[in-house]
C-alpha cells in the first residue's frame, strides 16, 4: 500500500481563516483566539493533551483518534514551529510543546534558514530548505512505510495542495468568522476538482469536510 500525504484535523473558520494575524510568542494564533476553532476536538476522549478522564465520544472522538493513526512523520511550516523570521537566533527556542512534543514522530519543519536537528523525548524536529515534493520524500522515507501528516500551517497546506501532493484533507469548520489573518481557502469548492467530498456536520457545532482524491 502506498504512503499517503494527510491534512488531519485542520481546523479553519467559517470564512476561510485558519489563524489570525499579528503571530507573536504569546499569540501563536495572532489575533485569533484558538478556542472556538480547537474546542471541539480538545472536548473529546481521545484528545491528546487530555490529562483528566472523561470527554465525549462519537464523531469529533473518532475524528481526533485518527489524527495519530498509522503516522509516522509530520511536515510543517515554520510559522507552525514558532515566531521567529530570518535567520534562527535563538537555538534555545524549541517550538510551542514544551519538553514532550504531541508528534511522537520525525517532524519537518520548512524553512529557507539552516538549523540542526533536535530531539525532545521521543519527537525530532529537522529543518529543511526544500520543495514540498523533496520535502515529502524524505518525510515519507522517515515514516518507514507508514503515512505522513501535512501539519500546516495554512500557507504551507496551500502550498501542497497547490503542488497537487495531498491525498486526503480533514477541514473542521467552526461556526465562527475571524475577519483576517491567514486563509485557506475562499471556499472549499475551490478543491472539488481533484478530490471527492463528504460534508458530516458535528452535534458540536463545527461541521467535517472530508475529501479524497479523485
């Protein structure tokens, strides 16, 4: 079976924004409050920064379980990893998680600037200036057969998706809008030419965009 290239549980407002503007070390959404976008998934069971017992199942459950499943590496654009532009200053930064990464995997950040590798627990962060089809390769060659996730953020997962790469898409639409900031799409009909769509709304409020290749 091949390696697929999956965007999972991307979550995006009802007018296209996946994050706001003005990104700093406080505001990693900008001016974007993240709750009303994240708050259906953070909800469930299987979160995975849940650290009481409890949370819903059904749909949104199902859905987040699967962000983890047969993963074995993630790409993501440098505003993903953290604030910084231009050259890497400060090595001592590394990235929004603390010292226990969620990705439990290889992680490739893009990049036009040099940085070594780091590992924290059992995530490993390399930094790459490359296409997103090199890119791919050598994520695909550390997932060692298993699939990889396209992370974000939206200016990256627009970039893959203009290079025709992806294979599967999970947008989670919150019924809210944002205004401004980084945008995805202007609408989500703008992908129906290459892949097929399924539309699930959720009790929750948000509603699930499935789509696959065609």
């Amino acid at each position: 079976m091949s390696q697929l290239l999956k965007v999972q549980c991307f979550n995006v407002s009802r007018d296209g924004f996946g994050a706001g503007e003005g990104q700093s070390l406080d505001r990693p959404f900008g001016h974007a409050d993240p709750t009303p976008l994240w708050s259906w998934a953070g909800a469930t069971a299987s979160w995975v920064a849940r650290t009481d017992p409890g949370g819903t199942r059904g749909l949104d459950d199902h859905l987040t379980r699967d962000h983890t499943r047969n993963i074995g590496a993630e790409i993501m654009g440098r505003n993903k990893f953290g604030p910084q532009r231009g050259p890497w200053e400060n090595h001592e930064w590394q990235g929004w998680w603390g010292d226990t990464p969620p990705f439990r995997t290889p992680v490739f950040v893009l990049t036009h600037h040099e940085r070594p590798s780091f590992t924290l627990a059992d995530t490993t962060f390399h930094f790459l200036d490359a296409r997103p089809a090199e890119a791919l390769e050598r994520a695909k060659q550390a997932a060692d057969g298993r699939d990889v996730r396209l992370g974000g953020g939206v200016a990256t997962v627009r970039e893959f998706l203009e290079a025709d790469l992806v294979d599967t898409v999970h947008i989670a639409v919150a019924p809210v809008d944002l205004g401004r900031g980084e945008r995805l799409w202007k609408s989500h009909t703008d992908l129906l030419d290459r892949f097929h769509l399924e539309t699930v709304p959720s009790p929750s409020g948000v509603t699930h965009l499935l789509f696959w290749r065609r």
